[in-house]
C-alpha cells in the first residue's frame, strides 16, 4: 500500500491512508495560499513604490483620488485571489478524492507525490498570469516536500526509492533538455520560471505521469493563444504565460490518468 506503484484492484472504500491523502493535500493547499498571499504582498510593494514615484508629480485632489481608486483595485484584488485559492483547493482536494476511491489501485506514497505537486502549483498560475513568472518559493516548497516524500520512501521500500528517484532525474532532465530545445529553436518561447516548473513535475510525476501532463499543458496553451489571438486580446509578438497552461494540464492529466 505504501510502497509499490500499484496494487491488485480491491475494494475502494476510504482507509486511514486515504484521510491522511486528503488531509495532506488540505495542508499543503493552505500553505500555498499563504505563499501565495506573500508573494502578492511582495509584487504589490513594488508596485508601490513605481505609483509613489508617480504620485509626487500630481497635484494634492488628483492624488487623493488616484489613491481611493488604487485601494478599491487592491481589495477587488484581494478578494480575486480568494475566490481563486478557494476554487484550486476544491479542484485539488476532489482530485484527492478522486485518487483514494477511482486511483486506490496506486501506492501510497505514488498519489501523495502527484497530490502535493497539484496542491502546490496552483498559485504559479495566478502568479504568472498578473507578473509573467513563477515564484521560486513555490518550487523551492515543492522540491522540499519531495525530498520529505523521498526519505519516506527509503524508510518503506529501501534501496527501491533510489530506482523510483532515479527515473523522476531521468523524467526531469530529458523535459528539460525538450524546453531548452523549444527555446534555442523559438526565442522566449518558454522562459526559465516554466523550465523549474517542469522540473519539479518530473520530479513528483516521474515518467510515468510527465509526458501526459506536458502534451496538455501544450495543447491548452495552443488554445489560450488562439483564443487570445482571435479576439485581439494579444498579438502575434506579445508574450503569453505559459503558468495557466501548465496547471490546467497537469490537474487534467492526474485527474484523467491518476499518474
């Protein structure tokens, strides 16, 4: 149950591991809020600063509307990313429900990676869409709980973790090894903060899970830009993130595959 990638089809009532899943997955949820929550505080910061530059040029009644209509910007802001972090949880915590009852056939462990990377990356979403990067304090939470899932495994399964981690460094270098040839063959094509993403999902989906992922993360960005393009939202040489893309598709793949 905790070990191996799958087991014979059973009976799919919810166990003590499976509560511990979800249990999990609400934890980490909120963990990415908070981060979230921090990272906006930073980029809102910056932004204040660049206004406040702005501001002394302006004349005292102009600025004291300026600043009321920045304060309404900011809590119809706030309450965006409310309504956004509470959505992603509930699309998390089902894809957990999902993997305890339909998934029971995987390990443990095996659906605790794939469940910790979808409660993790939601907010790379948001993020990219309103700054154009990734946080490195989300891979940086990603990659901390995939090293705690690792020494799991090698207290359960032994030297088989070190095969298990072995193929996800195989998994993590070969997308990344395609994303860099994406982008010597199409300048800016993908930027670096995607590059990390991609990294941390072939360390937690390993190969069995990443090429899935990948391949809908591409064809919903290849959506998104048709869309945006047709209804001149953006142009042929504008930039559009990729961060949207690569969340949707790897909610999609682990809901569709369990892998």
């Amino acid at each position: 149950m905790v070990c191996a990638a799958a087991e014979p089809e059973q009976e799919k009532k919810m166990d003590g591991y499976d509560w511990g899943l979800i249990a999990v997955t609400i934890a980490v949820c909120g963990m990415a809020y908070w981060l979230l929550c921090r990272d906006k505080a930073d980029w809102a910061a910056e932004k204040e600063e660049e206004k406040e530059q702005g501001r002394k040029q302006e004349k005292g009644e102009e600025k004291t509307q300026n600043k009321q209509q920045e304060k309404k910007q900011e809590k119809k802001q706030d309450r965006g990313v409310l309504w956004y972090s509470a959505v992603m949880s509930l699309l998390a915590m089902g894809i957990a429900v999902m993997m305890c009852t339909v998934y029971k056939e995987n390990s443990f462990l095996f659906s605790l990676k794939r469940l910790c990377l979808i409660a993790v990356i939601w907010p790379a979403a948001y993020v990219d869409y309103k700054t154009y990067r990734i946080p490195n304090s989300l891979i940086g939470a990603g990659l901390t709980m995939r090293l705690v899932i690792f020494m799991l495994e090698l207290f359960s399964c032994g030297s088989q973790a070190w095969y298990v981690l072995l193929s996800e460094l195989i998994a993590s270098g070969a997308v990344f090894l395609a994303t860099a040839l994406c982008n010597m063959m199409v300048k800016n094509s993908i930027g670096f903060g995607d590059m990390k993403l991609f990294i941390l999902m072939g360390l937690m989906l390993g190969s069995e899970g990443i090429w899935g992922a990948v391949f809908l993360s591409l064809v919903i960005e290849f959506v998104m830009a048709a869309i945006l393009l047709l209804r001149k939202k953006k142009g042929r040489k504008d930039v559009i993130p990729f961060g949207p893309a690569i969340v949707a598709g790897t909610y999609l793949s682990v809901f569709l595959t369990g892998m």
